[in-house]
C-alpha cells in the first residue's frame, strides 16, 4: 500500500471518529469564539485598532486552540489502545502521521471558517477582499502548525502532564510561526493591503523545514 | 577523581585571569566605558551557550542513530549547561542595556531568540522530568530537542528581516572594527568560558551515568529480591 493511499484511509478514519461524536470539533471551535470573544473586554479596541492587533489575535486563537486540540489526536488512541491496532496496519509511519495531520489541518481549517467571520463582524474589520490572499497565508500557518503539534502530540502520550505539556513545548517552537504569519496576515489588513514575500518565505520555510523533519523522525515517535 | 580537581583548580585560575584583563588589560571603550567590560562575560557566556547547545543537538542526533544510553546523558548534561550560560546571558545583558540603551530590555529579536531558547530548553527539561520510562524519555527527548535546533536558522533569519536597536556583530564581518587588544581579550574570555562550559558538561555527565548505574543496581535488587520471595513460596521450584 503506497503512503498516500495510507494516508488518506487514515484521514478518512479520524474523521469518521470525529463526525460521530463531533466533541473536538465544537470544543476546540467555542474556545476560539471565546479568545476572540473576551479580548474585546480585555482591550476594547476602536476599528483602527481591532485592524492594527486583530492579525495578532487572530493567531493568537488559533495558536491556544491548536495547543488543545492537537492533544487529544494521539491522547485518544490511548483509551482503547488503539495505537497498537495503527503500528500493526500495513501503513509506514508516516502515512500515519500524515494522515493524523491532514485531519488536524481540516478541523484547525473548519474552526478558522467559523473564526473569521466572527472576528470580522466583531471588529468591524472587511476580509472578504483579500479573502484569496488571507487563505494563502492561513493555510502556510495551519500547516505548519499542525505539522509540528501533531509530532508533539505524540510526544505528549507518554508523559504525566500531557495537557500542560503540549502547549508547553508547541507555543515556543512556534514563535517564527507566529511572528511571520501575523505579519503577512497584517500586510494584508493595512490600508494597501499587500502579500509580504518575505514573510511568506518564512512561513514556507518554516513549513518545509518541519515537515521534512516529522518525515525524518516519525520512526521514532511510532515505534513500540 | 584526582584529574578533576586538576581540571577545576586550572579552570578558576584562568578564570581569574579572564576577569583581570576584562577588566585591567582591555582599552577602555570610547563611548560606553566601563560598562562595555562585561561584554568580555556576556559575549563569550554567548559562545559558550552555542557551544552546548550544539552539543544538545549532535548528542540528540547521535541517540536517535545509535541508542547507546551515553548519548543521551551527553545531551542532559549539555542541557542543563547551555540552559545556564543562556540565563547568564539574560541576566547580563539588560545590566549592560539599561546604562546604554536607556532600558532594561527591548524586544528586538536578537534578545528574543535568547529569551526563546532559554523557554525552549527550560520546556526540554520539563519534558525529560514528566516522562518516567527511561528509553522513551530519550527518544522523545531527542526528537524534541531535534526541533528546537532545527527552529533556531528562522529565528536567526527573522533577525536579519527585522532591523533592530541591538548593536551590530562587530566580531565578524561587522561594519565597525574591534580593537586588537579588545579583540585579543575576547578571544581569550570565549576560550575560557569554553573551557568552563566543558568542564561543567563533564560532571554533569558524570552525575548521569550515577543515576543511571544506581537505577540499573535497584532494578538488579528488587529483581532479585523477587527471586528469592518466589523460591521461599511454599510449591517453588515446581514451575
């Protein structure tokens, strides 16, 4: 079985898991909702500024969501032990590990769907024309989001802790991430918005970077 | 035990002699004066922290290609030592920052990768102290560490993006020249921090190998101690 076709069946069983009881999915969602929610009573910001912090805010939810909701993506294989059902699946580590990060890419993507409206009727703050760009950019983030927490999600089924110690070790590991992803989102928000290639280079190679590296170790993260 | 002392003692002295021409053999600096001296300890405490760092990653790299358990108490030990010369660094710093710069700290990116890499390798001891089995530790560890190394080149590289208050490298390749004598003084306080930084790593080493070969010894103990509670069992030796 070649790893794409792997990957994808893996895909398609988290989110079956998923639509059955769709818990992640409305959990990790209201607590974006929340985060964008309750900086309004935290800053109160006019228009000019919701523009000026919302790139900030907007990562900054989805980063804290991510943190949650990557845990529970090797967490609960755990509760059955279902994780010895995947190693013994005629499926390379990887196409695991790629298809768990593929499903995490669609639901951290289905809860920036909703996110975005919202913080966009909020805040007062137009995203529908550089809707193209903003998906560009989005997408570069997610990925590289998911990419690296779904590695450390792994990592997190072992220790004592593990809800605490995926932010713990995602959020800094993702502060280029952040930084280049809320620039690139901010050049697109300012009065000429326009596509930043230079942040979108870091965003890409932040992406390759992780990626090759998960491709490289997921050996070790899956092993018995 | 003996070679140690050796090693300590030769340390401290070339130590004191760091501190002494930081301080007495150095050309006072034009504009900062004697301030600018504690660059001769933040700058090399810098190197040193690269240093052990970059033994963090080789040693993580080399456990995960042989899992020879030697490996990751190299990379424990290397830790532990980067993780003080970072702090070393963000504790100078801001003392030299506050006469010059006018302010404790500013969140240019140069300090930041610092403050970065002390929460990383503070998140990577963690990490090691909330995981109990000792392979998966690690494993999980090294991987770990892997990524942490592999952040580093973007951090730098959002440094080189994002102009910033921090003075420009003035070592290498820089716009302004270092005096000779500065530059000599320099050289000689990175060499001795590096000798500081090994030595450390070195104990540290040596305090892992204790730990491990004193947990090897009671796992040998209660497996015995087992043994023999079976064999006085009424019905042993049947099985």
């Amino acid at each position: 079985m070649n790893a794409a076709r792997a990957a994808s069946i893996v895909l398609g069983r988290e989110v079956r898991a998923e639509m059955r009881t769709r818990e992640l999915l409305q959990t990790t969602i209201v607590f974006a909702v929340i985060v964008v929610v309750i900086f309004n009573f935290a800053f109160e910001p006019s228009v000019g500024e919701a523009r000026r912090f919302g790139p900030g805010l907007i990562w900054i939810a989805l980063l804290f969501s991510a943190s949650l909701m990557l845990n529970p993506s090797f967490a609960r294989e755990q509760a059955n032990d279902t994780i010895y059902a995947l190693r013994m699946a005629p499926a390379s580590s990887f196409a695991i590990l790629l298809g768990k990060t593929l499903a995490n890419l669609l639901f951290l993507g289905i809860t920036e769907l909703i996110l975005l409206p919202v913080f966009s009727i909020l805040y007062n703050v137009p995203l529908l024309p550089v809707i193209g760009r903003l998906a560009l950019v989005l997408f570069l983030g997610t990925f590289g989001i998911v990419v690296v927490g779904t590695v450390f999600s792994a990592l997190g089924t072992q220790a004592r802790l593990r809800e605490l110690l995926l932010p713990l070790l995602l959020l800094p590991v993702l502060i280029p991430l952040l930084f280049a992803s809320v620039e690139a989102t901010a050049g697109l928000l300012a009065d000429a918005p326009a596509l930043d290639r230079t942040w979108m280079a870091v965003l890409v190679a932040f992406d390759v970077i992780f990626f090759t590296a998960s491709w490289l170790l997921c050996d070790y993260l899956l092993e018995e | 035990m003996k070679r140690y002392t050796i090693a300590n003692m030769l340390t401290a002295l070339l130590l004191f002699f760091a501190g002494y021409a930081a301080l007495f053999i150095a050309p006072d600096e034009a504009t900062m004066h004697a301030i600018q001296r504690i660059f001769y300890f933040h700058a090399s405490s810098g190197w040193a922290a690269i240093e052990a760092s970059l033994i963090v990653f080789v040693a993580n790299v080399a456990y995960l290609a042989t899992r020879n358990p030697q490996w990751d108490w190299l990379a424990v030990s290397a830790a532990e030592v980067s993780l003080a010369f970072w702090s070393v660094m963000l504790v100078t710093g801001p003392i030299w920052a506050h006469p010059v710069w006018g302010v404790w700290w500013a969140w240019d990116w140069r300090l930041t990768l610092t403050l970065v890499l002390w929460i990383l390798y503070v998140a990577y001891l963690i990490l090691r102290t909330l995981i109990t089995d000792t392979e998966r530790r690690a494993v999980f560890s090294a991987i770990f560490g892997i990524f942490v190394f592999l952040g580093v080149p973007l951090d730098y590289l959002s440094i080189r993006i994002w102009r910033t208050q921090h003075p420009q490298p003035v070592v290498f390749g820089g716009p302004n020249r270092l005096d000779p004598t500065m530059l000599k003084v320099f050289f000689y306080c990175s060499g001795v921090m590096t000798l500081l930084m090994i030595l450390l790593v070195c104990q540290r080493y040596k305090l892992e190998r204790l730990r491990y070969q004193t947990e090897e010894l009671r796992l040998a103990v209660d497996e015995h101690l087992e043994t023999r509670a079976d064999s006085r069992r009424p019905g042993a030796g049947k099985s």
